[in-house]
C-alpha cells in the first residue's frame, strides 16, 4: 500500500461522489487557513465505568419508569423519547395545493453497547464488538418482520461535538414505514450504474480504491476500510464487506469478525490521531427491507466533525445554500495521517 504524501498539492479541484452523484469541491489549502471563529477542547478526562443517575447504565431508572435490568453485555430497548412512532396519526390533515404530508412511524430503539459507562468502542475487546454486530443482524431479522416497515437505519452519534449528552457507548436503531434520503439516492446510483455498465458501483469503487491504494487504512479477506476518494468531511471514513450483500444480517460468520476487526483498527486509529476520545457520526447503509435490492451493497461510514483538534467542519454558504460541500483536507493526506498512528490504543499504556 502507498503512502506517499502529495501534501495539499491540489489546492481546487471537484471530485465526483458516484454514491450522491454530485461534486464534491476539494481547497485542501484551506486548512491552514487563519481561523478566529469558535473553537472546541475536547478534553481526555476520566469517566467512570459507573454513573448512578445515567439512563443507560445497568440497573438504573429511566425517564419512562423503566429500569434497566442488570444486563451484562449488548443490551436494547425502546427508545424512551423516539423520533417515530406506531401511533402515528393515520391521515394526516391535507395542506392545501401542492403541499403534501404523510405519517412518520416506526420503531426505534437504543442499543447499550457495553455494561461499563465508560467503554467505547475503540477500547472494547473484539469479542464485545462482535456481539454487537451480533445484536445488529438480530434486530435486522426481527424488525423487518413487522408490518409497514420499510427501512431500518442503524447508527452510532459519538461526543459532545455531535449532541451526545450521554457517554454511555450506546448507538440507535430506526425501524421506519419511509425510506431516508441518502439511502434512496445511494440505491438509485448503484440501480443507475449497473444499467448503464453492467458493473456493481460499490465493488468498482473498492477496486478503484485498491489500485490507487494511498487511501486504504485497512484490508483483510472480508473487508476494507478507507477514506474515500470523493471524501466530504476530513476524516471520512467507509467499511465494507468486499462481498456485495444488502444488510448486515446477511454477513457470515467470518465476515462478522473481519468486520469487528475493521471497526477496531478505525476507531483505534482515530483516538490515536490527537489523541482524545474522537467524535464521530456512524451509520449503516442498508437497503430498504420492503423487497428485493439485489445491487445495493452495505457499508458502514464514519463522517466525524472535526478538521482538527479544536475546529469543526462548519456548513456554511456553499453547503447550505449552494447545495456543494467544500472539503478543506485532501482525502489522500489524511488518509496518510491515520495511517501513520498506532493501532494499538493510545490509553493501554496508562493501563498497564
């Protein structure tokens, strides 16, 4: 694998993103930019494996009245205040003209990653992560059994930097009747180039990123892990199987632990970076569970908000209002910045 640093020498340039299908605008030459705005400390301060008044550790009162029972490894439940539910107005009322609305229902749940409240994911042993995974096919079987569900959207917010209140290592699950945005506009490219090549997108996308090679943090039999080509976010990271499957539940055994094993060396790798507990947003990429998706391909992305250790990526003019996302960073230098650390935890040495 190369890592040779091209060092910022693209300065403007757009990049395709086949995923979106739009243009990605690369300034690498803007991350050293003089910069006076808001800044972030996010500080390595210890947590406790224990926190008597959270929500999500074992044995303790929730805000519903429930009480979580003294589980002891991957544990979930119904979100106490979800984002949809099963008692959905039936009709909406009509707006008039071209308005239109719908019902928003579904199910949606909190998955405890781990008993300890201060365990994440880059430190868990790989027998944890595996029982997520685990826990991820579960949820997948079961919840696209019931009716009007369409779509199941698993993910993972992690820091303060992305709303996180609560550092319990825990994701969540959106079992829905409707179809989110960017998976319907990811199904449609893959659908579009398999018409017009013959060819499976994601699988011409892994085989563009093994050839060129600079950008891959991670490769095994079963899976990759890299930042990709057309990357937004600095530190934009995707995993997938190398083997085209729709869901997480499809994966094998063997397969679950490649994929334990590249979300590892990721999340490793990106508290090792400056060292702190890195903020991130992980979501699963899934097809729709309403029928047959034969050219989707899952894969797993990690889109942090930091462009260095105290400056988020802010959305301003060109994002918003333009429709184009502006990337700061080439993909292929920190791409060459992960890949220098260490992938064993920056903490075990404190452990020891």
């Amino acid at each position: 694998m190369s890592t040779t640093n091209v060092s910022h020498s693209l300065k403007w340039e757009e990049r395709w993103h086949p995923l979106r299908e739009e243009w990605v605008v690369i300034a690498a030459h803007r991350q050293g930019r003089p910069w006076r705005g808001e800044t972030v400390a996010i500080s390595d301060k210890d947590i406790p494996t224990y926190q008597y008044n959270c929500y999500l550790c074992p044995g303790n009162l929730r805000v519903s009245g429930e009480r979580n029972p003294n589980y002891r490894s991957v544990h979930v439940f119904d979100n106490d205040h979800p984002c949809v539910g099963q008692n959905a107005p039936e009709k909406p009322i009509a707006p008039a003209h071209l308005y239109q609305s719908r019902n928003a229902r579904g199910i949606a749940r909190v998955v405890c990653f781990n008993p300890l409240h201060n365990l994440t994911m880059a430190e868990m042993p790989l027998q944890n992560i595996e029982e997520i995974i685990a826990t991820w096919q579960d949820q997948v079987y079961a919840l696209r059994q019931r009716p009007n569900v369409k779509h199941l959207l698993f993910f993972e917010n992690r820091g303060e930097v992305v709303g996180v209140s609560n550092p319990h290592p825990h994701g969540q699950i959106y079992a829905t009747n409707f179809v989110f945005k960017t998976i319907e506009t990811e199904l449609l490219a893959m659908q579009r180039y398999k018409s017009e090549t013959g060819a499976e997108l994601f699988a011409a996308i892994i085989e563009a990123e093994q050839q060129d090679g600079r950008r891959i943090l991670f490769e095994d039999e079963h899976a990759i892990a890299f930042v990709p080509y057309f990357a937004r976010y600095a530190y934009e990271v995707y995993i997938a199987p190398k083997r085209r499957v729709s869901s997480i539940a499809e994966l094998t055994e063997d397969e679950v632990v490649s994929l334990a094993l590249t979300m590892k060396e990721v999340t490793v790798r990106y508290d090792n970076l400056w060292q702190l507990p890195f903020p991130y947003v992980m979501c699963m990429h899934q097809a729709p569970v309403d029928g047959e998706y034969p050219n989707f391909h899952f894969f797993i992305s990690f889109q942090p908000p930091l462009r260095n250790p105290t400056t988020l990526k802010y959305l301003a003019g060109p994002e918003i209002g333009g429709g184009n996302f502006i990337s700061d960073t080439l993909p292929e230098d920190t791409a060459l910045e992960l890949q220098k650390v260490s992938n064993t935890h920056y903490r075990i040495p404190k452990l020891a």
